[in-house]
C-alpha cells in the first residue's frame, strides 16, 4: 500500500475527519449530526407514545417474583410459584 491509500484509509476510520463521514454517504461531520437530530426527534416521538400502554396487572414482572416463574403455567405470580413449588 501507498502512504496515500493507507492515510485514506486511516481518515476514513477517524471520526475526528471528514473522509470518515464521506466514507458513510456524509458530506461532512455537521450533515451527520443533523441526520442524528432528526432521527433523536422521531425516536422520542415513539417513546412519548409507549409511555401510556397499560400492563395486565397479572403479567410477569421481574421484580416481583423470581425468573424461573416466567414460563410457568398460571395467571397469577402466585400461581406461577405453585406450580414451581409443587414441581421442581
């Protein structure tokens, strides 16, 4: 390799240049961060959003009962951790 390809080629794999974001589809680092602002914008858009899905209040919550209840047959935690007492 020529020192030219492999300075390319460093520049390419440093976000602190240009060619970094050139080698990306970028113009220049300022059109990468506006491409990131818009896609944070949409993003907390959708967050906003899932903030107000309700839960069934029987599902399994980690921090409630241990993980090994997870899969186990019932409606309840205290179901769940029936059928794990009474089979493992």
């Amino acid at each position: 390799m020529s020192k030219d390809s492999d300075d390319n080629r460093s520049n390419q794999m440093n976000p602190n240049n240009d060619a970094y974001y050139q080698s990306r589809g970028y113009d220049s680092k300022d059109d990468y961060d506006d491409s990131q602002n818009t896609m944070d914008d949409d993003y907390d858009d959708h967050e906003e959003e899932d903030e107000y899905i309700e839960e069934d209040e029987d599902s399994y919550d980690p921090e409630e009962e241990p993980a090994e209840y997870a899969d186990m047959p019932g409606d309840t935690p205290d179901e769940r951790e029936e059928y794990y007492d009474n089979n493992y």
